[in-house]
C-alpha cells in the first residue's frame, strides 16, 4: 500500500493523460459511429451512408445553430 490508500482506488497511480480502458460494451457510440460501423461491415451502400450521414448532419446543424436555416428551394 502507498501512502496508506487501499488498494481499492483503482488507477490511483496512473499518470495524468493517460487514458483508462472502458469495456466495448460500457462506451457508448454516437450515431456516426453506428453509421460509420454498418457501413464498414458492409450492412448498408455508400449512398444509403450518404443519405443517412445527411439527416444526421441536418439535425446537428437545426440543434447546434437554430437561428441559421437551410435554404429553402422555390
């Protein structure tokens, strides 16, 4: 024991910026990375990734930037 800490304070002695694993199935992915995934596993086409990456970057935009509007075709 170091200190007098417990052994329990897991990665109490790792130095700072060194990042600690989380098990594949702690972490959570954002919705890219499931897109980015299904495509690498070949699950859907470029152009349904395409499509798909779009919405999900229409719905960052309208979320991030409300006051900034798509154009709108007449």
């Amino acid at each position: 024991m170091c200190g007098g800490h417990s052994r329990g304070h897991f990665g109490h002695h790792l130095p700072m910026g060194i990042p600690v694993s989380v098990p594949v199935e702690e972490r959570r992915s954002s919705p890219v990375d499931v897109l980015n995934e299904r495509l690498a596993r070949g699950e859907i086409t470029i152009e349904e990734y395409q499509r798909m990456r779009s919405v999900l970057d229409d719905q960052y935009r309208t979320k991030h930037s409300p006051h900034i509007r798509k154009p709108t075709t007449a």
